[in-house]
C-alpha cells in the first residue's frame, strides 16, 4: 500500500474511534488496514522431534524491515479444513499489521506425533512454550506474541498465561473457563454430564491429516488406537488433581500478564468473568454481550459487534506501544438483557450495552425474597413449615437439555416447574434488573444417600410464559467438599448455598419473579440412582430464600462497538447444507411411557463441507434413556459418522457409544471403524467398567 493511502487510513481509523469513543482520549488510533495477507505453511520441531503444522497468516505489502507482532491460535480443530473459516476470522488482524499462526496440536489435523492424552495435558501446554518462543523469534516477527481463541483457544490461552512463557504479552479469551470441574463439558456443577462433543471429538481424533489422509502403521498406532478420551474423564468424578493441572482457579495470581475475557449470556462458560475481574491483579477487562458460543462478529442470536475492533486495540496496546486509549476505558462491558419470551429460538436478544469499572459492582444490593407456605415469594420471612418433593427423574429437558449447558436459549419453563417446588413473586410494581450470580440459600434432606438439586431463577409474564433468567445445579454429597464427596443421612436436614451461573435480566413491571427448586435436569445431566423425596425448610431468616443481586437506577454509560466487518473465505471451501457445523445436536423427539415412566430423548445433527480435496459429510444421532421408577438404569448410545470423498477413494470413520450405569457402575463400550470404498479396514472396541463415585 502507497504511503499516502495508509495516512488515508490512519485518518479514517482516527476519526473511527473518536465517533465510537467520543468521551475517551485515544493517544493513537488503533492500526488502519494497511496490508494484503497471505497464508503459509510451516512445520514447528518440538524438542523430541515431533513437528507440529502451522498455517501463518502474513500480512502483504510490507516494507522489507517491518516487524509484526503475532497472534497465535492453537487448537486441536484440523486446521487444514478449517483455513476459510480462519482466513474470515484472521484477515482483520492481519490487514492492521499481526501475523496469525493457526497450529493444530501434537496428534492431532496435521501435526505429527501421537495424540495428547487429553485436553490442556502438560505435553500440549510444553509445547505449546516451545511455539510460543519459536514465533518470538522469526526474522518477521517483533518478538512479542500474544494468543487468542474461543473455547478450547481461550482454555488455553488463560493457561499459558499461568505459565508465563517470557515472549507471550497479552491474551484474549472468548467462551472459555480458568474452572475444569464445575464449568467444563465433562461434569457442570459437580454432577456428570455426557456430550455430544465428547463422542464426535473422540472420532475426530482418530483421523489422519488433510488432504492425503495417509492411512499407515503410524496412524494407527497414534491416532486410531489411542483410547478415547472419554475414558479418562469419566473416571475423574470428584474434584481433585486431575481438573487442578490445568485448571487456573487457585492459580490468579500467576497471571501476570494483560488478559481480555469475553463471554456470552447464552454459552456455559460465561462464569469466570466475573471471578478473573475481580481475583486477576495484572491488567484485565471483560466483555459479555447476548450470545450463545461464538465468536461476536458471527453470533446466535444478535445484534453482533465488531470484537476484532477491541481485540486490536487490546493487542496494539499490549504488544505495539500504541496507546489506543483501551486502558482508559472501564473494565468491563455488560450486555444488559431486556425480557423476551422464552424459546428455544432468538434471532434477536433484546437490551443495550453499559460499562461497569470492574467486578464486584459497589452499587448493587443483595435482595431478598422468601418462600412461604402459600408457594408465593416476598421480601418478608414466612412462617416455619416443610415442603416435600418426589423427584421425578426424567424432568428438566426444557431447562437444558443434552446440549445447553445452562446456557442457550431455553424453553418455556411450565412443564418442568409443574413437577418442582415453585415460588412465585406479586407482579412487581417497577422494572427491576439484576446482575451477576443469585445464590439460593435452602436448608434440605432428603431420604436416600445421594440426591442432587437443582434451583432456577425466570421471569413469568403476564400471560403466563416462563423464561428461564438464571440456574444451577449441585451434588447433594459434595455439600461438605466436590474432593471428598460423602452420602447423605437419609432424614437429615442440612444447609445448601447455591450460586446461580452469571446472568443479567431486567423484570419489566407486571411480570412476576420465580424461584423454582427441583432434583432432576434431564439429560444434561445424570439423574441420582435412588428414587428420592426431598425435604424443603421455609420459615425465618434461614428458610429457603433466594438472594438477587439488585442494580439500583442510575448512570449509563453505553459504549458504543462497530458493525461487524464479515470478509470472504477462501475459494472451494462451502457448507454442504444446513446441518448445524457447531456439532452440537438438536432435540428431536422426546418419548414418555406413562405407564412403564421410561423416557427416550434423541438428538441428531447432520451437515457437510466441500473442500479443494473432496467433501465431507456427518451425521450424528444421541438417544438419551432414563426411567422414572428405576433411574438408576439409565443410559446414552450414541453413533457418529464421517464420510469424506475423494477423487480416488472415500473414507468412512464410524463410532459407537454405549454408556449405561446401574446402582454401583457405569458401563462404558466404544466402537470405532475405519471403511475405505466400503471395504472395512480397521476396527477397535474399549470397554470398561467405571464405579459410580458419588454421582
């Protein structure tokens, strides 16, 4: 680009932010779009020889002795098949002067060496401070790197800040979590949860490399013959060491480095913003708008923002000397929910921005409203009495179903409130608005030696819809510790504080607050062996009452973000149809018996690509079994299949979960296959008989 039209750009970038931020300083602009970009591959040597494959994204049109900062991204998504997806997503960094390395993890797309073990394992986190050093030190790099991604990508960003490799200056995370145990996939809120990520990724792993898909002696034995990931995580069912390794809840103060934290109201892993605000003492911000688990720019449901705008600014900040004025700016940016009906669809959240200074917020105030006899909920304390409950097991699929992860938009909370202890408010006389985690304070028995419960916060319309507004879960047996679960006592009543997950929601006037308490949520999560009836304690200043963290009216502060800016992908890259490319299945059916109280949920997603190389397809179906009478029977088969054609041969890799428990174990058999042209080529099978530990 001539000189005079980067000064072009540098006065529109200017007078950008000035119309975006009228009330903030910026020393300098953020970086104009100066460069073109070009993409390459590299093969990084790790110390034991294994190379891991990276695509650089290069800025194009640099004069011969610039130096770019870089920005890494390293995942264990193929990024050979993934490259339109991120020359839309990294062109906007790269055209303002970054170079974007795209590498997939040892084991794994087309890096070499055997499968990781599992997620963030020391192997990955090691090589991934070799990485780190290795882009540091290229003839067109600054030395100054910093990382970046959304799920799995801010995992392990948030982590190697903790290990603090000396060239890494910055990160930002989007969607992700510093809590293994509580907030990840694998169990949420202490109790086991079985994904659909979990099976389909376990096939992933299992292919070879893009587009030669070499099928060797090599690739079984590092790849197809590897166990399943899912075995290890289902042996880990207390808190404990494993989850500590990589977990960064105990380890803030080793963040020492500037960290950006985004999330989303409708994605499960918006909880630690609030925690790195307020615990992280290097520099740090957070943003939260109304989006379910995606990248801002491209969200479900909108309105979207231009993230990249901030990210840049965050990123010229740190790791260019810019002072673009980002630091200036409050902490934090909260998407503020209005009302809206209950789901499962939201093209449009309704609300508008704010900026908070941090995390805690001095203003808000704890409000408390109390269970009484007459299931109604007041600011007054209700005369003592007892409530008792029979835990229907197969509840709770319009909470959450088997993909949710309290978070997305959920449904209409009357079928699953019509077997709960239900509370509601008087219609509210003035909007009120709540921000932050609600805690359910309840005093609780129940008589069997496990039980799990589980309290939701909605909002109920005057025509009588129930939007779910915020919930929880919690192991009744990790009431003392998750690290050393113990059974209840059958009958004896003891003292449970839950606290909700990270919400925002403003009540209109009219509507009416509701406080639900229940012992199932179905099939997000596994249901207790036992039939079970619970016991629920109202009365005085310790009867069951919820806690709202109450925002009083006043100042607003608005920022206000770009439109997104949404760039090309590469040519001979398309999504084949409409299936869902998150790979997260859909609810498709939901079968209740009455008269045995066996319940079927099923779940499918299908959906394809085309690539330079060829196509690939997939199809996914997850059927969910409980029964009301016996829930310790309960199970989940799942199939998973990856059909990808090319010019000379198709491959088909095939799996088959079974995973079942009764009163003692749970039962876990794995199928996977490999077919070329149709013929079978290779097939393996784990099965493994795991205890139940206090789930």
């Amino acid at each position: 680009m001539r000189p005079d039209t980067r000064t072009a750009w540098r006065l529109v970038a200017l007078s950008l932010t000035l119309l975006l931020a009228p009330a903030i300083h910026a020393t300098e602009p953020p970086s104009p779009p100066e460069y073109g970009v070009s993409m390459r591959e590299a093969y990084v040597a790790m110390p034991d020889g294994v190379r891991l494959a990276a695509d650089l994204f290069m800025p194009v049109g640099a004069d011969a002795d610039e130096r770019f900062p870089v920005l890494l991204e390293y995942l264990p998504y193929r990024k050979t098949e993934s490259r339109s997806r991120n020359q839309r997503l990294y062109s906007y960094f790269v055209e303002r002067g970054y170079v974007v390395a795209r590498v997939d993890i040892r084991g794994t797309g087309n890096s070499e060496g055997r499968l990781v073990p599992y997620e963030y394992s020391d192997i990955e986190l090691a090589d991934g401070e070799v990485l780190i050093d290795w882009l540091a030190s290229q003839s067109w790099s600054n030395g100054n790197v910093g990382m970046f991604g959304i799920s799995w990508g801010g995992f392990n960003s948030i982590q190697m800040a903790v290990r603090q490799p000396p060239a890494l200056k910055a990160i930002i995370a989007v969607d992700a979590t510093e809590d293994l145990y509580q907030d990840d996939v694998h169990y949420m809120d202490g109790i086991m949860h079985l994904d659909s990520w979990e099976m389909s990724q376990d096939l992933d792993n299992a292919r070879p490399g893009a587009p030669e898909y070499e099928i060797d002696a090599d690739y079984f034995r590092d790849r197809f013959d590897t166990e399943p990931w899912m075995l290890t995580y289902k042996a880990q069912q207390r808190d404990g060491p494993f989850w500590d390794r990589a977990s960064s809840r105990d380890k803030y103060a080793r963040i020492r480095i500037p960290s950006y934290h985004i999330g989303g109201w409708y994605d499960g892993y918006r909880d630690s913003l609030p925690r790195m605000l307020e615990h992280v003492d290097a520099p740090v911000k957070a943003m939260i708008g109304p989006w379910s688990h995606a990248f801002p720019h491209d969200p479900y449901p909108q309105p979207g923002i231009e993230w990249r705008h901030e990210a840049v600014r965050w990123f010229d900040h740190w790791l260019k000397g810019r002072d673009t004025g980002i630091m200036d700016e409050p902490a934090f940016a909260v998407y503020v929910r209005n009302w809206h009906p209950p789901g499962p669809y939201l093209e449009h959240a309704p609300g508008r921005w704010r900026y908070e200074d941090g995390w805690p917020i001095a203003r808000i105030r704890a409000q408390n409203l109390y269970a009484h006899d007459n299931y109604t909920l007041s600011a007054s304390t209700a005369a003592a009495t007892v409530h008792r409950l029979r835990n229907v097991p197969s509840i709770g699929v319009e909470a959450g179903g088997p993909v949710m992860w309290w978070g997305d938009v959920a449904h209409d909370q009357r079928p699953t409130d019509a077997f709960s202890l239900v509370y509601d408010s008087a219609p509210l006389d003035e909007a009120t608005e709540i921000l932050g985690l609600p805690r359910a304070r309840l005093r609780v028995s129940a008589d069997a030696v496990r039980a799990n419960w589980f309290v939701r916060l909605s909002d109920v319309a005057p025509d009588g819809t129930v939007t779910q507004v915020a919930g929880a879960g919690f192991n009744g047996t990790h009431r003392h510790s998750a690290r050393a679960p113990e059974g209840l006592v059958p009958g004896e009543e003891f003292d449970l504080d839950i606290e909700m997950h990270f919400t925002s929601w403003v009540f209109p006037a009219g509507h009416r607050i509701r406080l639900s308490v229940n012992n199932a949520q179905w099939p997000m999560l596994w249901p207790t062996p036992y039939p079970v009836t619970t016991t629920l304690r109202l009365g005085g200043d310790d009867g069951a009452h919820v806690e709202l963290p109450v925002v009083p009216p006043g100042e607003w502060r608005e920022p206000l973000f770009p439109e997104p800016a949404l760039a090309d992908g590469l040519p001979g890259y398309a999504l084949l149809d409409a299936g869902n490319p998150s790979g997260y299945g859909e609810i498709s059916s939901v079968d209740r018996n009455p008269q045995t109280g066996e319940v079927t949920v099923t779940a499918t997603n299908t959906g394809g690509y085309r690539y330079p190389w060829g196509t690939e397809t997939y199809r996914e179906t997850i059927e969910h079994r409980t029964s009301d009478a016996d829930p310790a029977h309960t199970a989940v088969k799942g199939t998973h299949r990856l059909e990808v054609t090319l010019p000379d041969r198709v491959l088909r890799w095939e799996a088959e979960l079974d995973f079942t428990s009764d009163m003692e174990n749970f039962y876990y058999r794995y199928v996977r296959r490999l077919a070329e042209n149709g013929a079978p080529v290779r097939e393996r099978t784990w099965t493994r008989t795991i205890p139940r530990d206090h789930q």
